[in-house]
C-alpha cells in the first residue's frame, strides 16, 4: 500500500533524539544511517546532515538526554586499475562472454587448414579458401560494425554470428560430403559476418568511461592483452582438437564457442552504447587523421603476418616445425605481459608521440629475432628473442586504438575500431605473402628482415604522414 504521510509529533523542549529508519526505495549506493531531531517549537521532524558513519548511542539515565558518537568509514580504494574497471555492474558479464566470442577468432582458420587439407590433400587449396574468407571480412566487416553503430550490438550482432555460423557449418558439410572445390569459396567467404566483439567490447569501455581517460587507457590495456592471449591459445586448442577427435571438431567447438560468448555479451544490455540511428558525421576513412593512421595498421599487421610465416620456416628448416606454435606463442606471451603492465601506468605526453616511440621500439625489437637466428640459429635463443619482441606490441597498439577512438567521429565507434582491425587482417595477408617469398628466395634466417621493415614503414608513415596531415 501506498506510504503514509509521518504524522507531527508532540514533544516537549527535551525530547529524546530518535534514530529513524533511512526511506525505502532503490538506491545504486547503501544509505547511511540517518537521524532525526525534533524542535522544540512545533515538534515537526527534520532530518539531520546525512553522513556515511557508524553511530553508537550513550544513554545517561540521570538527565535522559542521548549522545551519540559518529565513528567515519574509510572509503575503499580499488588495489589495481583493472579493479575499478570490473567494479562497474555489468562488466564482467560482458567482457566473459566477450573472451569467449574471441577465442574462435584463432581457431577458425587453423581448423579450416587441418580440416580442408587432411580430406583434398592439399595446403595450397586450404590457405586460399581461409585467403578468401579474410579478403571477404575485410569487406563486410566495416558494414557490419556500421550497422552495429545504428542499430545497436545486441540487434546486429546475435544475427550476424548466426548467419556467419551457418556458413562454417556449410563449409563443414561440403569437406565432408565431398562438394566442388568452388563450394569451399562461397562456404567460407558467408562467415564474413563475424562481428568484432573485441571492437565492441572497446566501444563498450568508451562509452562507461567516457569522462575518463585513464579508466579507458586501461580498458584497452586490457583487451589488447586478451586479444594476445586469444591469438595464443586459439590456435593451440583448434589443433588439439582436430588432431586428438576428428577433423571437424576445431570448427564446431569453435562455432559454439563464438555463438554462446555473442548471446551472453549481448544479454549485457546496461553497458551497451546507446545506437546512433542518424549520424551526421561522414565515414571514419574520411575523418581528420585517420587515413595516415589505418595504413600504419596496414603496415603493423605485415609484422605480425611475416614474423609468424617466416617463424614456421625457420622451426622447420632446423627440424623443429612442431614447435613453431609454442615459439610464436611466447611473442604473445610478452605482449600480454606488457599490455597488463601498460594498463596500470600513466603515460604522460601526446598519444601521438607515445605512439611513434612505440613503432620505434617496435622497430628495435623486432631486430632481436633476426640477430637470433643470424648469429646462433638455435630455435632456444630465438624463442627468447622472440618473447622480447613481443613487449612492445601491446603498447603500441593499445596506443593506436586510442587514437582511433579519438578520431573516430561520434557516433560511429565501432566502424572506426573495426577499420582498424581490417587495416591489421590485410596487412597480415600481405606480410605473410611477403615473408613467404623471402624466404623461398633467400633463406628463412632473411625473412626476418621483413617484420624489421615493416615497423619501419609504420614509423616512417606516424612520422612524415601523420604529422602533416596535423599541421593541415
């Protein structure tokens, strides 16, 4: 039933203080006790100044007046960045699934390879189908983010995965029941739909912290370590099980994965950005800054590409191919270190600056793994080169995004974020037919010049390109 209006109290001038009850409702925060006083002129009850405290009352029978004592609450300090982010209601329900809806993302391809080569007994068939699919999502995926920017993740998301999900269940189908080469094509080119659950995870802490760049620096921080710890135990999971079951199951492990992370993620609807149905920017491709700043993904993505092609040479030509995932590993291993590490720090200075003295850094360490191998050709001394190499990564990237995030214009955060990863797959695919090459004509100790030159390239385009395009 409705509450009742507090009735006036009659008191005389030496009324005993009474502690009443704190009003019933909803509160985000626990109400502090509150007290109230009664004057001595018309008896009416006014509340006291509310404080966070603990009270303890002291009665003297002699005089019948009350004391009471306040003893203050300290306020509790979160222990590390990363506590305060996951204290928001929500977060942890959606960076769960998140994780979960990442982890196929290094599963997909390496299960298509095992799957499609084991049945066609061919390598070459096999790497062009998974080229096809990453052309493919290179194409589709800023549409769909665009879409996720009108419409909202949860109503462009659960569909997008289902539909890419019926395309690596064709493809599973096709490899199985023997279907045209040309099948594969068209059964993987259909998973191009997979939305970038990293991307909208970021867009998802942007949008919390908006007014806080520190809580964000550590928001990306954060995913940039889990993208690294996907891209290490993705490939490592989707190998076990095609090999230790059967072919097909990387892919459908994978799929259930990808589909349960999404709805889960999804569910999470008081952390999700609030849809821009009309927004009045143009494209973020057009946006001030961006272009120099895509094709230094564009040439970040080519480290990645080339180190993990040429890696596997290398492993191989010594007799040790079946370690190259552990050795590549170790690279992510260092960058998700550094990455857990960066989000706890805070940098001072431009992000532009901080940016080019990570490509720079970036640049010197990726020279570690070609002194390795040039000066000692042991797979040892390369995985210990290789793990700090990685430890620049993360910096630099989780410095990237950030610059994406701020020239990304409003309204289309998870287009500009998911450009951003489509810079990285394309210059993947260029880095791995560059390291490759190098490698057939030269040897795979050379090939480790590739990665080398490709963070020169990204520094030398922060450097001259996008500070031009600033003083423009």
């Amino acid at each position: 039933m409705p509450r009742q209006p507090s009735e006036q109290v009659r008191t005389p001038p030496s009324a005993v203080a009474r502690e009443t009850p704190a009003p019933a409702g909803p509160a985000l925060r626990p109400h502090p006790s509150r007290t109230t006083r009664t004057d001595g002129t018309d008896g009416t009850a006014h509340p006291t100044r509310t404080t966070d405290t603990t009270s303890t009352t002291d009665t003297t029978s002699a005089t019948g007046s009350t004391h009471t004592t306040s003893t203050a609450r300290p306020a509790r300090t979160p222990l590390t960045p990363y506590h305060r982010l996951f204290a928001v209601p929500g977060a942890r329900a959606f960076t769960l699934g998140n994780l979960l809806a990442r982890l196929p993302s290094g599963m997909f391809s390496v299960s298509a390879v095992i799957m499609i080569a084991g049945s066609r007994g061919s390598y070459a068939l096999a790497g062009a189908v998974t080229a096809t699919g990453l052309a493919a999502t290179a194409l589709v995926a800023p549409w769909t983010a665009r879409l996720v920017d009108r419409h909202g993740q949860a109503r462009i998301a659960v569909p997008a995965t289902a539909f890419a999900l019926l395309g690596s269940l064709a493809l599973l189908l096709c490899v199985r029941l023997g279907a045209p080469d040309w099948t594969l094509f068209a059964a993987y080119a259909a998973t191009a739909t997979t939305p970038n659950t990293g991307g909208m995870s970021r867009a998802r802490w942007a949008h919390l912290f908006r007014d806080d760049p520190d809580a964000v620096h550590t928001a990306n921080s954060f995913e940039q370590a889990a993208d690294e710890l996907c891209f290490m135990l993705g490939p490592v999971c989707a190998a076990f099980l095609c090999t230790a079951l059967f072919p097909e199951a990387g892919t459908l492990a994978a799929g259930v994965l990808l589909m349960t992370g999404v709805l889960v993620f999804a569910a999470q609807r008081s952390t999700e950005p609030p849809p821009q149905r009309h927004p009045r920017s143009a494209s973020p491709v057009l946006a001030p800054g961006m272009p120099p700043l895509l094709l230094g993904f564009l040439a970040t993505g080519a480290v990645f590409g080339s180190m993990e092609v040429v890696t596997i040479a290398f492993a191989d030509a010594h007799g040790h191919r079946g370690a190259a995932g552990a050795v590549l590993a170790l690279q992510a291993a260092g960058s998700c270190a550094a990455g857990l590490l960066y989000g706890t720090l805070k940098p001072a200075g431009p992000a532009e600056r901080r940016h080019r003295i990570g490509l720079a850094a970036m640049t010197l360490t990726m020279s570690l793994p070609l002194l390795a191998a040039s000066l000692t050709g042991s797979l040892a001394v390369l995985a210990g080169a290789l793990l700090l190499a990685g430890t620049a990564t993360a910096p630099t990237m989780v410095t990237g995004m950030a610059l994406v995030q701020r020239r990304t214009p409003e309204g289309r955060l998870n287009e500009g974020m998911t450009l951003a990863v489509t810079g990285l797959l394309g210059g993947i695919a260029c880095g791995s037919a560059l390291g490759g090459w190098v490698v057939e004509r030269f040897s795979s100790t050379a090939g480790y010049a590739v990665p080398i030159a490709a963070a020169a390239t990204a520094l030398i385009l922060s450097l001259l390109i996008s500070g031009r395009f600033q003083r423009s």
